[in-house]
C-alpha cells in the first residue's frame, strides 16, 4: 500500500482510480475492467513440484558443487569454452529419482546481436520428460529443460 | 546458452534456468506438449517459447537480469541404440549412476533471447556438429532399486 499526497491508496483502488480517469467513468458506475476482476477471483497458478538434483555432480575451482554432468563423447572439445565431456557413461539428467526420455545436445554456431555484433554461440541443453519423485515425496510426471 | 566475443574469445552472456535452494541447477519446468518424440524414439522437437531464464553474462557471475528465451531443437539419433550407465554398483554420486539405452545424435537448434537493453537471435547453421548429442531412455535413483 502506497501513500499519495497523504491518502492511502492500494494498488487495486489505483488500477480503478487510473481506468475511469482513462474512460471517463467515475463513481459507482464504474465498470471494472475484466482482468482486474479475474485477478480477484483467478486461483493461484498451481506450481510444479520440483524434483531433486542428482546427488552427485562436478566442482568447479573456486566454486560449490553443481549437480551436474558433462555427459558425452570424451573425445570431443567444445569450439569456444573448450570444454571437455566425460564419457558415455555419465548421467545426462540434472534430476534424480527419474524414469523417462532423455536428450541432450552441446550446439555451436553463430548469434546476432541487438547491437549488430556476431558472436560465437555455444550451448548444453538438456530435455527430459517422465516420471519423478518429486521434493514433497510424490509420484509425478513431467517435462523438464536443462538450460 | 552462452554468448562469446569472437576477437577475444571472453564470455559476454551466460543465458540460465537458474538454480533452486534444493540445488537444482539450471533446470526449468516445461509444458508436456513442448517436447514431440516419434514413436521409435530416433526423433524429437522441444520448441519453447518465451520461458523465464536468467542472464549472468558470465558462467557463476553475481550480477544477473532477467532474460526471455524462445528456443527450437531437433534431435535425429544417427546411431544405434545402445546401454550405458552402471546401475546401484556405484555409489549414488558416481556419474555413472544410472542405466539408459541412448543413441548418439545430431542436433539443431534455433534460440532467441530477450533482455532489458540487448537481445539476439541465432543465426542459421547451429549444431552439434562440432560438439555432441545423444537420446534415449534412461532411469536412476529411486528407479534403479
């Protein structure tokens, strides 16, 4: 709740008070606009239950661990960060307790920026999608991206 | 997704999910119809619009802003399906704590990205053609007792 010249005024009874400023309607005709009426009776959007990190995971210098493996062909060295993947053996998924599809991709090309520049573009994704005990204990399904 | 500057070779954006307080590192919900996987699994399509990610410009920096990313991949396995993975023999926190039937892949992808004062888009070409994909099924965890 915010102050304005001394008056209190919420920011519901600001968003009313600025549409009939905005349309010419005042007082107790006012109309409402309908997507401040569906924020009063709208429920909160249901969050999704996260699952866990897997246990294990890489350290890097100077840093805590991240629950995290470059899986992948240990052959091969990244163009720009030059990093290195770990194996074939190595898990690709960020979450345990997992049951389902799994892919993962470490792409290189180029990007444009806003500014007109180039630059190099290197990326680790990950997509997987199944089922998962969730960190309140449940049985779930769902689609998740390593980003 | 990481952006670098191609004379000096310096990381200039670092586009991430984030990380939970559990830990969770870098990962992000998604709609169920976001991802397509043929019937035999040697294909997929994750196409993803305007999730919420974070730009920290630089991997671990402290300062970071909010950033939109749209995004397209496409997964084509090249080679035969294969196990990997060693099961409960190794220790919880070993990477090879897992058992799955992957197949290695090629991939191509699309990415567009929204900031306050800067934004980018792909250009055509990206691919793991100089890095690497896989895809398949896999399981760990509660999964493997």
């Amino acid at each position: 709740m915010r102050s304005i010249s001394g008056a209190s005024i919420t920011r519901r009874r600001f968003v009313q008070t600025a549409t009939a400023a905005a349309t010419g309607v005042t007082g107790a005709t006012l109309v409402r606009p309908a997507r401040a009426a569906a924020w009063d009776h709208e429920p909160a959007r249901r969050a999704v239950v996260p699952p866990n990190p897997i246990p294990g995971g890489v350290t890097p210098p100077n840093h805590a661990q991240i629950h995290l493996w470059p899986a992948g062909d240990p052959a091969v060295t990244l163009p720009f960060s030059h990093g290195t993947l770990k194996g074939f053996d190595v898990d690709p998924s960020t979450i345990t307790d997992f049951r389902g599809f799994s892919a993962l991709a470490y792409h290189a090309g180029t990007a444009t920026g806003s500014d007109g520049s180039t630059y190099n573009l290197e990326s680790h994704m990950t997509v997987l999608r199944g089922r998962y005990i969730a960190s309140d204990g449940t049985l779930r399904f769902g689609t998740f991206s390593f980003i | 997704m990481d952006l670098f500057e191609p004379s000096s070779g310096s990381q200039v954006h670092d586009i991430n999910g984030g990380v939970l307080a559990s830990g969770l590192f870098w990962t992000l919900p998604l709609d169920d119809d976001a991802l397509d996987v043929s019937d035999d699994g040697t294909r997929a399509v994750l196409d993803v619009e305007n999730i919420q990610v974070i730009e920290s410009y630089r991997l671990f920096a402290p300062t970071t802003t909010p950033a939109t990313l749209s995004f397209r991949i496409e997964w084509q396995a090249t080679d035969a399906f294969v196990d990997r993975g060693k099961d409960a023999t190794v220790a919880p926190t070993d990477p090879a704590a897992f058992l799955g039937r992957f197949a290695v892949a090629r991939s191509t992808a699309e990415f567009e990205v929204s900031e306050f004062g800067f934004s980018f888009r792909s250009d055509p070409g990206v691919s793991t053609d100089q890095g690497f994909a896989e895809m398949g099924r896999e399981r760990n965890g509660f999964f493997l007792r």
